[in-house]
C-alpha cells in the first residue's frame, strides 16, 4: 500500500524551502514586486534553482539533475504555494522539464533548465488541459511563424519549447521572438503572447507526447501549490479572528465562524490527500491519468474557497492591497483554469474510468 505520508527527507526539504522563502518572498516585497514592471523574484529564483539544486529534482542524475520524485516537487510547490511565490517552478522546472525529458535526443538543454542556469516555457496556452488542443506554429524552410497567447512565464524564460505543425516540438531562444506581456488576473504568474517571425528553432523531438506529459505533470503538481495556498489562506485566518476582537470577545469564537472554519478544513485536508495521490502517482507511474484528473477536479473549487474566506473573514483590512490575500485570491481563481479546468478533469475522469454521462 502505498505511503501518502510525508517522509523525514521530505519534510526537511520543507523547512529549508520555507526559510529560503521568508528570507526573500515576503508578502510586501511580492506586493511590491507586482506593482513594478518586473513581477519575478530572480534572487528566490537563483537560490532555489542554483543554491538549493531545486530546478533539477524530476532529472536523473545522469543527465545532469538530482534524481528525486515529484513527490519532493509537490513539497517544493506547496511551500510556492504558501508564499505565491513569483519564480518560474512550476512553468520551468516541472512542465518545461518533463517536456525535454520526453524528449531524449536534448541533453544540453536540459542540464540547463536542471542547475537553472537557463528558464524554459513550454509554449502552450496556460488553460491547455492534459490531452486538449493546443495551438502550433507554421514550420516553413526551418523557421517557424505564428503567434502563440496566454504563455505563462514566457517574460522570463530564456528557451520556448514551441510545437509546430509538422508534429515536431522546437527549442527556440526568447532572443529570436516578441515577448508581448499580456493582462494577467494572477500578478505573480503573468502570462503573454510570444510571436515568431521566421526564428530559427532546433527539433527536439515529437511535440505531441511531450506536452501532453508536460501539461499532465503540471496539472498533478499544480494540485499541491493549491494546497500549500489554501492551507495558508486557512492557517492566517484562524489566525487573525483569534485576534481580532467584537464586543469585546475574539470573532472566532463566534460559532458560525466555527462552522465555515471547520468546514474549510475538512476540505483541505481532503485536499492534501488528492494533491499528495497524484504527486506519488506521478513518481511512480501507476494510475496517473486517474490520481491527477481526481486531483485537478478537487483542487481549483477548495482554493478559490479558501482565499474567498480568507478574503471575507479578514473583513476591512482583507479587502487593502497592501495585505496579500488578493495575491492568493487571483493566484487560486488563475489556477482554477490553469492545465484544465475541473470541469474538464471531471470529464476526462469519467472517460478514463468509462463512466457514462447522466
């Protein structure tokens, strides 16, 4: 039976990621970073990726990375989560990277994205579920022309992993296109459209089983930074109406308060449990589809609920810019349509498990 537990090691990994990001992602200095035209953290960025070796975790060691599981990038992600973070992980070291691993002809690039020497986004619009549409390029004379919208991180990346429409996935470097940023609800995950005008691109490999792994490895993890932000939203909340005092007692001991409090709990812990099946499935490669459509379906409704309450319940001051819970609030509403809806997980699920609609 499988462990869902956090191991010794992982729970380590946890407390060294949480003190790098107290030291450099702090709710005024990401308020601050979105109010500037340049929102990502690259000193967080460097510390994780080159100080702490995180952008290298789903990479065997034979190829440059450190040989671990997506179970020690989900405890990456939760601990992203939990500061909405603005470094590119998720787009980089989770999507880009599992994009070059289905790719086994690129080992220089991928050693690149592993010491984080070099950021990678893979070019497919952000709301892309596992094994929907996507948009491609013209491939024509060996360059490639078009215009590709909603490429989250694309700001910041070094290397687009661009499909074409010969079937072929391309590496194509963010000198050769137009980076245009584009009006994004989440400040600390822009998005933005990447036009190519003849770039010259390197073939990697076949585009189609490379995004839909990359886009099922980012659906999967993606369920535990919503669960790092909703237990964050849950644990300050508790934390403020303990505090905060009306007719002269705490508001939360007013026992409609301890209802909903309850309540958001049971479903985050619910919530744990769902984001910490995929990120095993994932490592181990048994029942995938399955534990990352169950995660995907749950994930995005307890989010938003747990930054609406949060919103809600910190009153007056929660509706301020300077406090972050509407960084958690647009993190969690772009998130919920981020690598498929639930709706769409609800309905690939049933496909997977042939359950036929009412």
């Amino acid at each position: 039976m499988t462990d869902l537990l956090y191991s010794e090691e992982e729970e380590a990994l946890r407390a060294a990621v949480r003190d790098l990001l107290s030291d450099h992602c702090d709710a005024p200095g990401v308020i601050a970073r979105t109010e500037s035209g340049t929102p990502h953290d690259l000193a967080a960025w460097k510390a994780l990726a080159d100080g702490m070796g995180l952008a290298g975790l789903l990479v065997p060691e034979d190829r440059g990375g450190q040989g671990a599981t997506h179970r020690e990038a989900a405890v990456v992600l939760e601990e992203l989560g939990r500061a909405v973070a603005p470094v590119p992980y998720l787009t980089s070291a989770v999507v880009a990277t599992e994009a070059l691993l289905a790719c086994d002809a690129e080992g220089g690039l991928l050693a690149e994205l592993a010491s984080g020497r070099r950021i990678g986004a893979l070019a497919v619009a952000l709301n892309v579920a596992p094994g929907g549409a996507y948009k491609v390029v013209r491939h024509e004379d060996g360059a490639l022309h078009g215009e590709l919208t909603a490429i989250a991180d694309a700001v910041v990346a070094d290397v687009l992993l661009v499909p074409a429409d010969d079937g072929g996935l391309y590496a194509v470097d963010a000198d050769a296109v137009t980076v245009t940023p584009q009006a994004s609800l989440d400040l600390t995950r822009p998005v933005a459209t990447v036009t190519l005008d003849g770039a010259p691109g390197r073939l990697l490999g076949d585009a189609e089983p490379a995004v839909r792994r990359a886009l099922r490895a980012g659906a999967g993890l993606l369920a535990s930074e919503q669960l790092g932000l909703a237990e964050w939203t849950l644990t300050e909340t508790v934390r403020y109406l303990k505090e905060r005092k009306q007719f002269n007692r705490p508001v939360g001991g007013f026992q409609a308060l301890k209802h909903r409090l309850a309540q958001l709990w049971l479903e985050v812990v619910n919530l744990r449990a769902a984001a910490r099946n995929a990120a095993d499935a994932l490592s181990t490669g048994e029942n995938v589809d399955v534990a990352v459509a169950v995660a995907q379906a749950y994930a995005a409704p307890v989010a938003v609920h747990a930054a609406e309450e949060a919103l809600q319940l910190h009153a007056g001051i929660g509706m301020t810019w300077e406090h972050p819970v509407h960084l958690y609030l647009k993190r969690a509403k772009a998130d919920s349509i981020a690598y498929g809806t639930a709706g769409a997980h609800r309905e690939a699920l049933a496909e997977t498990i042939a359950l036929p609609a009412p």
